[in-house]
C-alpha cells in the first residue's frame, strides 16, 4: 500500500488532512521512497566534509579533494583545527552547527537504528566497514569537537572568514590563494560561551553512549571532553555571535521590528522568542545527555530545572531552539514535564500547515529554509509519537517527510539527485566547481561539475523574500531557497528515519 494512502486514512480518522493532496499530479510516495532516500540524506554530509577526510563531492575535483589543511595554524602554531563538516554552500566552519547537527543525527540513530544500514566505511571505498554510516558520518563531527578547546578556559566557535563569499573558487583552490582571499591559515574564534559547548557537550556525550560498541577508546575520549564542555557552559553563561551578517531587522512575535547587528548565527532567537543571549537549552542539552552517559544524578536535576525554566521555546527546534530532541532524552531519562512541552511545540507545528497556494501542506514558520523548519518540526513530531503513541504527531510527521519528497504542488523533489524534477542547481560553491574567481559564473548557465546528492534545498516561500520569488525556483542565486546545510539535512535524516522505520505504519 501506498504510505500516502495510509496516511490520508489515519488524517481523515482524526479530522487531520494537512493539505496533502494539493495537486493531483503530485508524485506518490510509498515506503519504499524513504528507505530509498535516507542514505542518500546520510550521504550528504561526506560532501560536507573539511581537511583530508575523503570528501566524495571532491573527489573528482582536479584541484584535489583536500582543502583547508592549515586550519588552526592562525591560533597557534601547530594548533590543529581540521577536519569537522562545512555549514553550508560555502566553507565556514561553526562549532554550534556542527555539534547541533551531530546530536540530531545521533538521536534518529538513537531512537530508529533498524532505518539506517552500512553500505561502506568512512573513506567511501565502496566496502562496509561493521559500522552505521550514520556514525561514520557523525564521527566526522565529533572528531573535530575533539578539538575545540584549546584549554579549559577556551572554545573555538569558527572557523573560517567572509572570503568565501568574496571569491568563486572550490575549497581546494581556495586554501592555496593568501589568507586575506580565503586562503590558509583562515582566521580563528575562540570566542564560544555557554550555547556552543553545551551543545558540543550533548553530541559527544550522546556519541559516546552509542559508539561504545564500536570504540570503548573512543567513547571515553568523547565523554571525557564532554564533561569539560559541560564545566566551561556552567562557568561561561551567555551566547556568542559566530560571524558576520550585515545590519538588519527581525520581527519578534509580538510584531516588533528589532535592530540587530549580529552575525551568521547570532542568539538564534530571530523571530523566536526574544530572550537575550539565551543559552539554556545548550546547556540543558548537554546535561541531560551526560546523564544518560553517565547516571550521575546531578546532571539529570540541572537538566530538568534548565527545561523548566526555559518552558515552551515559541518557535520551532533548530540550532538556536535545542529543547525538542533533548527534552526527548529528558522523558527518556523520567522527566514528564519534558513531554507535555514537546505537545505544545508540535501542536503549534501542526496549526501552521498552510493553505497559502505557494507552501500549502507545508508547516511554515519562516521563508529562509522553509523546509529545514518544517522537517525540524516532523522529526519533533516523530520522537513525539514515540513517546505518546498520539497519531496526530506521526501524521503530521509523515505529511512533512511526503511534502519534501514530491508530494506538493510543484510536483518535484526538492531533494537534490533523488526522485521527480529534483532541484538542478543548489546554492553551492564546490558543486559548481567553477575555479576562476569568476562571478559571472555563479548562474544557471554554469552547468553543475558535481551532482550534490541527497542535499535538501530551503524550499519554497509563502511571499517574495529579498532574492527569492514567492513559491519555488530552482536558482543557484537564491540563498533563501535553495542553498543547503548541515542542519537542513539533520532534519531530514531524522523525518526519513521515522518513516522508513517499522514506528509509521
């Protein structure tokens, strides 16, 4: 039976129908579809890697498949900072992602771990190596946070400089041009504060609960610096501001314009809930996942009274909302208040599923990524249904997993390399593989020297947004709808596990 079908049955049993069939001609997703595409969504975070550790996106670039070898020379000599996954389509590296992304990961691992299969090692030779290639891929991440704290008394939150947007080049040929083009050694924050290392605490922590099997060395290593990066969030409250973003203005929900002049990622609360500097749920994460670990109670009360405090976080889960898969860990761990404010989230989710013609079905919070939003949400969702057993929460999931895959009115995937008219040309530098410096190439006209698969675009758009256009156009110019992350795709892992596992019937 189709999965659409059995989900059309359930929504209509609860009076929940979501918009699911906005057009007719939209594509048909079946169970098999998401077994299909989960290890390509797993896949694309080898394409994200940074340093010498086997990018397959790279691997046919002429300029080589290494970039970035000199990361942390620019912090001291010898400091060695390679390694670890690039943000996004350029080749920024920020802790609080790539932390935020690893703990998502190791969570639908965690919770589904018959959706994910080895089918090769961490090097790609096409040879399955015993372990998930979930954890290959997270094992990237959590070597890099290995290395993030220079002392006790420091973080790295970035790495990496605004020249990426400056020059048009690959990684590869960007690391050999002068440091003030990009080039190596690229400059160094050791700025981070509570909201980077408690997150970066919760992967490791997590991470080494489930690598245990695979490398007690290893999972020791990760606890031991988890616990460290749970001591500095104790001692370092507040939040950093990893790069540079132009001055601007956010709309709180109140409807109040906000002057800010933060960077990339600034609080995380921009048109969430305005709490300044808020850092909490970092470190609520990284205690609640330490004491699953390690069963020191002392974690599991800081955690719960860190929860309590923050109460329902307005928005939706993200890299600057990390309560919805901790305070999964919070019920797991006993904590029944966790799952009443993980209801409130997803309840808001599933009130803000549109009719607007341009994003209809879709739960939609804001323009820039729309869809990373909505998938943050499913995957809420789903851990929701694990604990609750409430159908709603697994429609809901499923409508969102149905809608990125082809089940919308633009009759299209808007998973790169997967299913019906996938997007052609995501907003991505090594994917273009133009190595000139030339701008005027970075357009629909410069076929894409590398296919990106299993990257999730942003999606559509209820209204026209700065460069993009309302609904969906497949544009490499359009950074709103159509670049990819590390997180985008966290949050479709964790969707597609859901419903490729044996919990969505």
């Amino acid at each position: 039976m189709m999965k659409l079908n059995g989900l059309v049955a359930g929504a209509l049993a609860t009076g929940l129908v979501f918009g699911l069939i906005a057009s007719a001609n939209a594509a048909e997703i079946t169970t098999s579809d998401y077994a299909e595409a989960l290890p390509l969504a797993v896949k694309f975070f080898g394409a994200q890697r940074s340093g010498d550790n086997h990018n397959w996106l790279l691997a046919r670039n002429p300029a080589g498949s290494t970039c970035h070898l000199g990361d942390g020379e620019a912090y001291a000599s010898g400091y060695d900072l390679t390694g670890g996954w690039m943000d996004a389509g350029d080749f920024l590296k920020f802790t609080q992602n790539n932390a935020f992304t690893a703990h998502s990961l190791l969570k639908a691992y965690e919770v589904w771990p018959d959706a994910f299969a080895d089918l090769d090692d961490i090097a790609y030779s096409g040879v399955p190596n015993g372990i998930p290639d979930i954890l290959d891929e997270v094992k990237i991440a959590t070597d890099y946070l290995l290395k993030v704290m220079p002392d006790d008394d420091t973080v790295i939150a970035r790495v990496g400089g605004n020249q990426d947007h400056d020059n048009l080049y690959t990684c590869p040929t960007m690391s050999a041009l002068p440091a003030e083009q990009g080039g190596d050694p690229r400059p160094v924050y050791a700025d981070g504060k509570a909201n980077t290392a408690g997150i970066a605490a919760a992967a490791l922590a997590l991470m080494s609960k489930l690598y245990m099997p695979y490398d007690a060395d290893y999972a020791a290593a990760a606890l031991a610096q988890a616990k460290r990066l749970d001591a500095f969030a104790k001692a370092h409250p507040g939040t950093v501001a990893d790069g540079y973003y132009p001055e601007g203005v956010c709309e709180t929900p109140e409807g109040e314009d906000v002057t800010y002049d933060e960077d990339y990622y600034e609080n995380g609360r921009c048109a969430a809930n305005w709490t300044d500097g808020e850092y909490r749920d970092a470190e609520m994460c990284g205690a609640i996942e330490l004491y699953r670990a390690t069963g020191e109670t002392t974690y599991f009360d800081r955690a719960s009274a860190l929860s309590a405090e923050l109460d329902d976080h307005g928005w939706v889960v993200g890299w600057g909302q990390n309560e919805d898969y901790c305070r999964h860990s919070l019920a797991l761990a006993g904590d029944e208040a966790a799952i009443a404010l993980l209801k409130t989230a997803n309840d808001r989710a599933i009130d803000l599923v549109s009719d607007s013609p341009n994003v209809k079905g879709l739960a939609y919070y804001m323009p820039w990524g729309s869809l990373n939003s909505a998938l943050s949400a499913a995957f809420s969702a789903a851990l929701t249904f694990e604990l609750t057993g409430e159908e709603k929460y697994r429609d809901f999931a499923v409508s969102q997993v149905d809608y990125a895959l082809g089940q919308n009115e633009y009759d299209r995937s808007f998973i790169v390399g997967w299913g019906h008219n996938p997007p052609q040309h995501p907003h991505h530098a090594n994917t273009l593989g133009v190595d000139d410096g030339d701008w005027e190439k970075f357009s629909n006209e410069t076929p894409m020297a590398y296919e990106l698969t299993g990257a999730m675009v942003g999606g559509p758009t209820e209204e026209a947004e700065d460069v993009t256009k309302a609904g969906y156009e497949d544009d490499i110019a359009d950074y709103i709808g159509n670049e990819v992350t590390i997180y985008y795709n966290s949050a479709l892992v964790g969707a597609l596990a859901f419903a490729a596992s044996s919990s969505a019937p």
